[in-house]
C-alpha cells in the first residue's frame, strides 16, 4: 500500500456536510428575512439588506459548528483511519470553503434583494447604515455576537464594494469558525473545567478581531481595555484578520495533535 | 503486518492501566485478548488503534510506530461499541464513508452481511436497536478487510443466533481473506475455538501468550481419590482445587507427559481436559 494523503478527501467530505447543514441554515434565514421586509413594508421601519441581516446569526451559527468539528468529526476520522494531521488540514480547507460559500450565497442573495425591490417599486429603504438602531435593539452582554463588526464597521456600511463585502463578511465567520472550533478542541482534550479557560481566550480572540475591523468595542468584559477602537488601513484589517485566523488555527493543531480520542 | 509490543506502559495520572507488557502478533491469525472488566484490554487496543499513545515503551506495525502514521492508520480498523444516539447517517451511508475511507472495502460482501444480520439499509443508525448496531459495526469491521482488524467486545448486544453468524462469518471471511483479527472478549466459552492465538492480561500485565491448542492441552483436570490425586500433583502448577467428600477435582497448568498420563490411568484417577474458560477464571481471579 502506498503512502496516501486523506486531507483532499476530509476536506471535500467536510465541505459538503457543513454546506448542506448552511444551505438549511441560509434558508431559515431568508425566511426571516422576508417575513421582516413584509413587516418593514407594513411600519415604515428601516431594515438592513440581507448581508447586513445574516451576518450576526451567520456569525453564531459558524461558532455552533466550529465547536462541533472536534466532536463530530475528529473522532469519526480517526475511527476511519485517517490521521489527526490530516482531519485538521481537511477540516481548515473545508472551513475556508464554507465561509466562502456563506458569505458568496449571502452576498448573491442581496444583489438579488435590490433588484427585485427595484423592479417591483416597493416603498421600503434598505440600508446599511443603521448603526443606532441595530446596537439600542441589541443587549450589550450578548452584543460580541451581534453583527457589530459590520455595524460599526466604517468600510461595510459606507463601502458600496460588494467583493470588497464580501470578503469582509468570508473573514469575519471564518474566524469565528475557529474560534467556535478552538474552543471545541479544549473542551475535547481538557474537559469541562480548562474549557472555560479555552472560552476566556476565545472571548479575547473575538474581541482582537472586532478592534481589527475598527468596531468599537462595547462588550463589558473588555472595560479594562485604554482604547476602545483603533484605526487600521483597510488591507491592515484583512491582513490581521487573516493572521489572527492563522494563529488560532495554529493553537488548533497544538491542542489535537497528539490528543486522546474520546471513545 | 507483524505487531511488536515492547515494555508497553500507559499510565493515568496515578493508576498504571499498562505495566510493561511485550509480545509479538504474526499477521493472518485471529487472536483472543483475554481479560477482566478494567484489565486493560481497550487501554491496548486504543494504542494499537493510534487512538491514543503510550507513556512508555514501544508498539510497532510493520516495523513503524503507528501513531499519526498514514499508512499505519489506514490499515488498522479499530470496532467497539460506539455512541449512535447521535446518529442520523443511514446504514446505506455508513458503508459509502467505509468504501471512501478503506481500500480493502469489499462492497458485495459488504451487503452480503447486511442481508445476512437482516439489517435495514435506509434507516438512520440511531433508529436501529443494540444488536443491530453491533451488527452494523461487524459488518463494518468484516467488510472493511483493514490488515488489522480489532473487535473490542463488538458482540455486545447481539442476541445468541446474532452472534453465531458473526463468528461463522468472522471465520469464513478469514479462511479467503486472511489477516490479523484481534478479538478482545470476556466471553470466553463461546469464542475460544474462533482463537489462533490466546492473549491473557490482567491488571495491566501479560499473563500468557499461547496457541490455543497448547493451551487446551497445557493444563488437565485430575479426579479421583482425595489422597490419590494429592499424590499425583506434586510438583504441579494446581489453578483450582474442589472436592466432595472424598473426591478431589484438581486443575493443574502444564504438560502431562505419557508416563504421567499411564500414572495416573493405573492409580484410577481421570485425567480430563480443561476449558480456557476455566483457564481464564482461575488465571485472572486469584488476587481478589
């Protein structure tokens, strides 16, 4: 037999699992999306276009199954013979290519929201730049989820650059996979107690990326901070974020390298 | 694929789950791992398996440690008795992950064995009842034909007749395709004949490592008359001793040798064989 690399086939294997899971999730979605355009029709309330609206649940739901990955996935490629290197190449790979996927399907839908609204004239204002309301709607304590690192974002709201959007939106959940999929690894190779320390550091990670997309950070944990913004050039904020995603994937790989399969 | 284990340790924390054991595996034989509940049986196989590693000493497959180890890993199936209540994939798709996954798959054979355990290809695997998952996880070991196929208690939950085709199966499927099983078990009297090779451990040491047919004829029982068998055993290696009145049953580990046999048959003594069931109680049982 010769030597073989498994990652190609954990990463196409992982990508269509996790987009059929997102397609279900998109299209839940969608279904609130509009039953908010209809209820915006009818009060004359502002609303978001659809990539500002999925962003902050794109956002959780990418958590949910970034912590899944360990669990489901890790344990079930190693019983299939494939090597903790190799499960985390694949799942890195098919993480990048969900978060694409996501941000291009969302990105398409929302071309399509303005065109519709356009040719059927309908009396409602989509905008990107409700940041008040969006942020006094929102409880600060559970706010690090909330779509602020688009809200608050100078580049999303005033940029009319879909790609530039779009890449945007791909970085953002793809951090927040790995930060869902760094504490999920803790939690597998530490258990319950350390774990809550993987969830301190993952709240630091989150916290990191908004400051590199120039959010103003009103999440209270981070109080005790001497600055509550700092102004990065815009490709100094794709850069980070991409650095930042690279670093917690490297914490990744050191937690699973060597772990234990849980039986 | 030959597996060489030497001075083969694991240790939690405190609690040594390996103490220093050793022994060689040749490929193509199926083997018995023998031992208690806690005796370290699946601390081994998840070894063996890559699914954890060692603190101390070595553990070689064909010559390589197989931890993290590609080509190592592809050719180890590790079957226990998995959590399925989470388990939405269907039968059907369970066997298409094994096809992606394992290059020895053999897909007829495969649904040959569905047919066989009766399982139902279109149900969610969390649906299927206990046996049938422990059917599905046979067929999925069988099926799979990895070089080192290990079977850690798979039996679980199978009723009687389900168990039975599964041996049968094990052992036909052997016969055209050889390879090394390992079947780790405690159920000792209906497996032993499946045996090649019988491996005891217990608490966390190598006990014996025989053939099997040395080990039937290893050890004897003795019956006869009180002092007559006291007699006779002098000098033996006695596993249990019972008597009625003055009928004494003594089981003796080691070879009889034809005098001792002829000895015996003139002192009206009978000379009966042990079981590995008996072996194994009397082998793991002493320091209670």
């Amino acid at each position: 037999m010769k030597q073989q690399s498994f990652f190609s086939k954990v990463a196409v294997d992982m990508f269509y699992v996790q987009l059929k899971w997102s397609l279900w999730f998109l299209s839940f979605i969608l279904t609130a999306h509009i039953i908010m355009i209809i209820v915006s029709i009818n009060t004359g309330n502002p609303l978001g276009d659809f990539i500002f609206f999925s962003h902050g649940s794109s956002k959780i739901y990418m958590l949910v199954i970034g912590i899944i990955s360990a669990y489901a996935f890790l344990t079930f490629y190693v019983n299939q013979g494939i090597t903790r290197k190799d499960y985390f190449i694949g799942a890195s790979l098919a993480a990048i290519g969900v978060s694409f996927a996501i941000a291009i399907i969302a990105t398409l839908l929302t071309g399509l929201e303005y065109i519709i609204l356009e040719m059927t004239n309908l009396p409602i204002e989509l905008d990107r730049g409700m940041v008040d309301t969006v942020i006094e709607s929102s409880d600060n304590s559970v706010s690090i989820f909330l779509p602020k690192a688009i809200v608050g974002s100078s580049i999303l709201v005033h940029s009319s650059n879909w790609l530039l959007s779009m890449f945007m939106y791909t970085l953002n959940i793809l951090s927040i996979y790995a930060v869902g999929w760094f504490i999920g690894s803790g939690y597998y190779r530490f258990g319950w107690i350390a774990g809550f320390g993987f969830i301190a550091l993952a709240i630091a990670f989150i916290v990191i990326g908004d400051l590199l997309w120039g959010t103003d950070i009103e999440e209270p944990l981070s109080n005790w901070l001497p600055f509550t913004s700092i102004d990065l050039p815009l490709y100094g904020s794709f850069l980070g974020a991409i650095v930042l995603i690279g670093i917690i994937l490297g914490f990744i790989r050191v937690i699973t390298r060597r772990v234990t399969i849980k039986m | 694929m030959n597996i060489d284990i030497n001075n083969l340790s694991l240790k939690y924390k405190d609690f040594e789950a390996l103490k220093n054991i050793s022994f060689k595996l040749e490929s193509g034989k199926i083997y018995g791992l023998l031992g208690r509940n806690g005796a370290g049986k699946t601390s081994l196989l998840s070894i063996l398996a890559s699914f954890r590693e060692q603190t101390d000493g070595s553990l070689t497959i064909d010559g390589e440690s197989p931890f993290e180890n590609a080509r190592i890993m592809q050719s180890v199936a590790f079957i226990y008795e998995k959590d399925y209540s989470d388990e939405t994939e269907k039968v059907k798709g369970m066997l298409e992950v094994i096809e992606r996954y394992r290059p020895n798959f053999d897909k007829e054979y495969a649904n040959y064995l569905i047919k066989r355990f009766k399982l139902p290809l279109d149900k969610p695997v969390h649906k299927l009842s206990k046996g049938m998952q422990s059917a599905l996880n046979v067929t999925l070991g069988l099926a799979g034909r990895t070089p080192i196929t290990i079977f850690d208690e798979a039996y679980l939950g199978m009723d009687a007749p389900t168990r039975e085709i599964f041996y049968k199966e094990l052992l036909d499927d052997q016969a055209k395709h050889p390879r090394t099983m390992i079947l780790s078990t405690h159920l000792v009297s209906e497996m032993d004949y499946l045996f090649d090779e019988v491996i005891v451990i217990n608490q966390g040491s190598l006990v014996l490592h025989e053939e099997y047919e040395t080990l039937a004829s290893r050890g004897a029982s003795i019956t006869g008359s009180a002092d007559k068998v006291d007699d006779f055993i002098i000098g033996m290696k006695q596993l249990n001793v019972q008597q009625l009145g003055n009928t004494k049953s003594v089981m003796v580990y080691g070879d009889l040798n034809e005098n001792e046999r002829q000895d015996a048959q003139l002192k009206g003594l009978e000379v009966g064989p042990i079981s590995l069931q008996d072996l194994f109680i009397h082998l793991t049982s002493e320091e209670d």
